[in-house]
C-alpha cells in the first residue's frame, strides 16, 4: 500500500462514477454516479493526508467532502421529488427546457 | 504484508462494486453495491489510522443507501425484473470520457514526484480532529453547520407538496387534522 | 481499571456468550408468553430449545423471483451487526476491540441493520415482506436522530468516544442519574433496531410478520436469534454508557457488566406485553417533535455540566 496504489484506486472509482454521471439518465442513477466520484475524493484525500502530510488539517478536509456528499444526496432528493411531481418523470433527457 | 492483502482485497472490492453500480439489472442491487463501495473504501480509512472518519463514512453511506434505495424504487418508473436496466444515453462519449480521466489521473498519481512525508501523525487522531474543527478550523465547522441547516429547509421546501395549513386545516387552534 | 484488548482467539467465546443472554432472553419471554396463555411459567422457559430445534428440522421457503445474495445477506446481517456492536463493549478488564471511536462504531452498526431489515424484505419477493421493510426504514428515520444524541450524552461527558473511558468517568455517578432522558431515548431506539414490542411493527401481526413472512427455516432462526441479538448487544451497550458498565461492589467488573445487562434486558423484554405496537407514521411526530427536542435539551445540560466542573 503506497500512495501510488491509493491514488490509482481512487482514479478509477473516481472515473466509474464520472461515466455514470455522465451516462446515465435517471437522475437517481446521476447522483450514484457523483456519489462514486466524491468516494474516489475521500479516498484520494485519505492517501494524501497519510501519505504526505498527517496533519489535523487533512482530517478537516475530508469532513467537508463528506458534508458536501450529504448535501449533495439531500438536495438532489429533494429535486428529484420536485421533478417527479410536477413532470411524472425523473429522467434527465425530460428535464433540459430547465437549461433554456 | 497483511496491510497490503487487506487493502487489495478492499480495493479490489471497492472498484468492482463501484462498477457493478452502473452494469447491475435491479435497483436494489445497483444501490447497495453503491453500499458496498462505501464500506470498503471506509476500512481502507481505518487502514490509514482514520479511524472516525472511517466509521463515519461507513455510517453515513449505508444509511444515505437505504435511502437512495427506495428513491431509486420509487422513481426509476420502470420494472428490471422485466427489461434490463440499460437507461443511458451517449454510452460511448461517457466511456471515452472516463477512460481518458482515469489515464490522466493514474498519470499524474505515478509520474508526479510526491514529496516525502511532513510530519507525523498526533497520537490521538479523534481528539486532533476534534480539536482542529473547535479550534483553529473552527470557521469550517461555523461554515458547515448554516449550510447543513439550509439544506434541511430547503431540501423540505422543495420535496413537500403542502404547508402547515394542508396539515392541520384553517383552524390551526383546533388542531385537528381533516380527515 | 484499564481495559486491555484480548486475541481474535476470544472472539468464539464473546459471540457465544451473547448467544446465551439472547436466549436467555428468549426463555424470559417464552415464559412470559405461557404465562399469559394462561399456563404455568415454567412451561415456556425451554421455548428457544424447542423452536431451535424445530427451526433447524425446517426447509427453507424459497420463493419465485427472489433476490437470493441480497436476501441472505439481509438475513445475516442482524446476527453479524449484534456481534460487531458487543465487540467493543467492554467485558470487566477485557474487550475484542478496543477502538477509540467506539461510540461511533456502535451507531454504525446500528445503521447496518437498516441495510440487512430492509434486504431481508426486499429479498423472497412478496409483498408483506417489502411493506414490513419500508415499514422497518420509516422507523428508523423517527429513531435514528434521537439516538445519536443519546449517544453523544456519556460521550461528552466522559470526554472521549472510547467505550473504555465512558466507564472509567462513572466511578463516582452512573450516567443514568443525570442523563435520565438520553437513556430513556436510548433504550427506545433499541427496541427500534432490534424490531422488538412497541417499535415491532415491521415483523408485526398487521402484515401476517412482516419482514419475517416468507422467512423458515434457518433463514427465522437467524432472524429471531439475530432480533435477540441486537435485544442483548443494546442492553449490553446501555449497561456500559448509562449502568456503570463494571462498577459495582463486591461482584468482579465482568459479572457486573452481566448482572446489569441481564437486569436490562429482562426490562426490556418484560416490557413488550405492557405496551402497544405503535405504527411507523404515528412514532414520527412524537421522534422528532418531543423526543429529538428533550435529548438534544439533555446534551445541553451534560455539556454544560461539564463545562462548569472543567
């Protein structure tokens, strides 16, 4: 276990997870997606903050990735009711007019 | 040695379930393997000495993946047990795009030379964290906590079809909810 | 006393010293349950025997379309999550793991069980099943918050998250003296993670057992003795945080920690004839407009306590 092996296990969740975020259509499937991508963050920061500097400091920052997953999951809870409700639909591909 | 087996096993465990999020045909499956990914990069925390974040992270996810399951149920609008689950769109691009951040990222993780190590780590991890969030980090903590909060409300704002007066009538003295 | 972290070579023993309180808890209510049938007490004592054995003599159920991994897997888990939460209770000098996030690991273990009641129901593909699963996770949305208030009260007030700690700060006074409402909170939500009495209603009678329905064989009694597992592992918990965990005269610290489980459990158990079974949707207003208020009020008062004492 070096930071090397770490770094590259994280790079590869992290990748899965962008394909999911970007592929995928249902907007639950999206958020599994940007959930695999912030764990591949949490383990990347872990191998950084062991690995180069164990500092208090690198602690903190994992507990703000992990505060933005919860309000990431929470609000895109929220949107995903929001869309189901008003559309019948949580699909992405259903939801671009929000772009325009 | 035993590190290295653990922390193998874990990632190998880690990376597979990550992919069996997006190739699973049922709902069910597809989120607690999300789980699954969770937990092993959680022990992995607790290899590296983590151990409240760790458990923390292992906490947090198998919860939020009990949620994101019936989420997933309720919304997904369609039956796996009958078509596989194959709901994508740009399949090819996606997977371009993936490749091609993992070949960057694995790059830079073994071509950059990383300094050596700065410090060591305080004998008590759980109460440094502690310390650094109520202390010199504490605008974080100050920061984190409004935020927290903000999401609650406005998470309910926007989820809750009702107000208070769908709840309990006009008559919110009565206190009778209608029937 | 110091707590001192005994081999792997232990743990056989602690899993099956938890099996013999579960089913000692088991007899209590097997029991209790003769009793109210109308027979003579002694009758039911021997009942965890006779439905073991019937249990094991029993094929399992199998059903059409079933989700096979994750059913096992849910039905495992509640055995599996017990074993891991008594891990880092403190037994007298002795613990399997002495972490120094022990607390925590306690509350994720609980959070397990979400995971394995839910994959339980979801699992044989019936539809009593699923509802007692839904059922099980809106409960634990009402128990869950409050709990891990609970749960920060002896932590704060021992200044440390090690289970070892928490018992050394009650030499002088139990928490329960001046945490009454966190322990009150806390053995609630153990009887929401262990599906049991007034928060069963996810195995309940209403949807012909719930989770449990399609279970048989070794599947009910890894589900059962799982229930009575995660009974014990909580009251064994709430004796270290709140009783004291091995203080006491006289008796060696190990037995202490057992009198005062047992003594909880017993209450425990005793309890579930005494109370309704309250629905999910009703135990959410009163979870998080009265209960969720008072425990985080309770966090106040133990902090402040100790802010003034420091």
């Amino acid at each position: 276990m070096t930071l090397q092996t770490m770094l590259l296990v994280a790079a590869a969740l992290f990748s899965v997870g962008l394909y999911g975020a970007i592929s995928q259509q249902v907007v639950v499937m999206v958020m599994m997606g940007l959930e695999l991508m912030l764990n591949g963050v949490i383990l990347a920061a872990a191998a950084f903050w062991w690995f180069l500097s164990p500092t208090p400091d690198g602690q903190v920052l994992l507990l703000v990735v992990i505060t933005a997953m919860t309000v990431e999951m929470a609000m895109g809870f929220a949107v995903a009711t929001l869309l189901h409700r008003s559309r019948q639909s949580d699909m992405t591909d259903m939801a671009t007019d929000l772009s325009r | 040695m035993l590190t290295g087996i653990v922390f193998w096993v874990l990632a190998v465990v880690a990376v597979a379930a990550g992919v069996a999020v997006f190739r699973a045909d049922s709902m069910a499956r597809a989120t607690y393997a999300l789980a699954a990914s969770f937990i092993a990069v959680g022990l992995v925390l607790l290899l590296v000495d983590l151990e409240f974040l760790g458990v923390i992270t292992v906490l947090m996810m198998t919860m939020e993946m009990a949620v994101m399951g019936i989420y997933m149920i309720m919304f997904m609008g369609m039956n796996p047990a009958l078509m596989p689950m194959d709901m994508v769109h740009g399949k090819r691009p996606a997977l371009a795009v993936a490749i091609g951040t993992f070949v960057v990222l694995a790059a830079g993780a073994l071509l950059v030379p990383w300094p050596t190590r700065r410090g060591a780590p305080a004998a008590d991890l759980v109460t440094s964290l502690g310390e650094a969030i109520m202390e010199s980090k504490m605008l974080v903590m100050m920061t984190v906590s409004p935020v927290l909060f903000a999401t609650i409300v406005a998470a309910l704002v926007l989820a809750l079809p009702r107000g208070r007066y769908d709840r309990l009538g006009d008559d919110l003295r009565a206190g009778k909810a209608p029937r | 006393m110091t707590v001192t972290e005994v081999s792997a070579g232990w743990v056989p023993l602690a899993a099956a010293l938890l099996l013999a309180v579960a089913a000692a808890a088991a007899s209590l209510e097997g029991a209790l349950a003769a009793r109210s049938a109308g027979q003579p007490l002694g009758s039911g004592l021997l009942t965890p025997v006779a439905e073991t054995a019937r249990l094991f003599g029993q094929r399992r159920r199998t059903t059409v379309a079933a989700d096979l991994p994750l059913q096992r897997i849910g039905i495992a888990g509640l055995l599996t999550a017990a074993l891991l939460m008594v891990a880092v209770v403190p037994f007298g000098r002795w613990t399997v793991a002495d972490l120094t996030v022990g607390v925590v690991w306690f509350n994720a273990m609980d959070v397990l069980v979400w995971a394995a009641v839910w994959l339980a129901g979801w699992g044989p593909n019936s539809a009593h099943a699923l509802v007692g699963g839904y059922r099980f996770l809106a409960q634990a949305l009402s128990y869950e918050l409050p709990l891990m208030f609970a749960l920060t009260a002896p932590a704060v007030a021992a200044g440390s998250l090690r289970l070892g700690d928490v018992v050394a700060a009650q030499s002088g006074l139990w928490f329960v003296v001046w945490m009454p409402v966190a322990f009150a909170v806390f053995c609630a939500a153990v009887a929401g993670f262990s599906v049991w009495g007034p928060l069963g209603a996810p195995a309940g009678a209403t949807t012909a057992g719930g989770v449990l329905v399609e279970a048989a064989g070794v599947d009910r009694w890894l589900l059962s003795a799982g229930r009575y597992a995660l009974l014990t592992a909580g009251a064994a918990f709430g004796a270290t945080a709140f009783l004291g965990g091995g203080h006491g005269p006289l008796l060696p610290a190990w037995l202490w920690l057992l009198v005062k489980t047992a003594a909880l459990l017993a209450v425990l158990v005793a309890l579930r004839r005494r109370l309704p079974v309250i629905r999910p949707e009703q135990l959410a207003a009163p979870a998080w407009l009265v209960a969720l208020p008072l425990v985080l009020l309770q966090v106040l008062v133990v902090s402040v306590v100790v802010v003034v004492q420091a």
